[in-house]
C-alpha cells in the first residue's frame, strides 16, 4: 500500500518516520530556461538538446531535454520532500523509456521501497511521468539521518 506524503514541517523525514509505501512526488515543467540552464551546469551542449534544425532530422524529430535533467527531478522530492533535508544520494540505477519534450511537465514520483535501520539507508523507487506515460524510472539508494539537530536557540 502506498501513502502518498507532503515535505515533513521540519523539513526532513528521520529513519524512524519512514515506511515502506510512502511515496511523495513534484511536477516540473521542461522550459526552455531549464534546458539552457542544465546545458550550461553540465557542459552538455549536444545538439539534440540545442538546436531544432538538427533535432529536426532524428529519430525524435525534434529537440527533446537531456535524459538527466528530467532525471534530476527526482533529486528534488529526495533532497526537499522525502526523505528531504538531510538525506544524501549513495548510488542510483535508472533507466529512460521515452523522450521527453520542451513544454512537457514531468512528474517525479518517489517511494520508500525498503529500509535497511542498522545502515540508517532506504532504497527509493523513482519514476518519471509524462501524462500517463512512463519515462524513466529505477532506484535510489539513500542516506538517512537518524534524529534531527536540536534548533539553535
């Protein structure tokens, strides 16, 4: 069973707080903005991504976002939302079925597949959507905080 969750008060889901099921997700829309952006933060210039004429004439008629970015999305519901503040990646496997378009939104959905409490880590299960359409999905493994530090007063 899945309980889908918002972003914890304090920011962060500690080990204790999560259960297999919860699952959180963020829409993002593919701007031509975030694709600039991403191109200059990766150095990742491929013309698939910048350039019409030459996207034009792919297989994807058309340029389409790095695979990255829309994976990057996810990145966001682990880092802000679940598990969030606190939680840093170890390793992540994911796999792209379907292209994904300028104008597209994307929703990232996230959820707590297992939890390993003596390692404090969680493997994460991560999709992407396009309307109903899968586009890319696979696994994260996460680093958990087992308590949350005291406010400063």
């Amino acid at each position: 069973m899945t309980q889908t969750v918002s972003a914890h008060p304090s920011g962060g889901y500690i080990l204790d707080e999560l259960f297999v099921g919860m699952t959180a997700e963020k829409a993002v829309e593919v701007t031509e903005a975030r694709i600039q952006q991403f191109a200059e933060a990766s150095d990742d210039f491929n013309p698939l991504h910048m350039d019409e004429a030459f996207a034009s004439k792919t297989a994807y008629r058309g340029r389409i976002a790095h695979g990255l970015l829309s994976a990057s999305f996810g990145s966001a519901v682990v880092g802000m939302i679940l598990p969030g503040a606190g939680s840093i990646f170890l390793g992540q496997n994911t796999a792209f079925h379907r292209p994904v378009k300028i104008g597209d939104t994307v929703i990232a959905r996230v959820t707590v597949a297992s939890i390993d409490a003596e390692s404090a880590r969680v493997v994460l299960r991560c999709e992407g959507l396009v309307g109903d359409q899968l586009v890319l999905d696979g696994e994260a493994s996460v680093r958990v905080p087992r308590r949350r530090r005291p406010a400063k007063g």
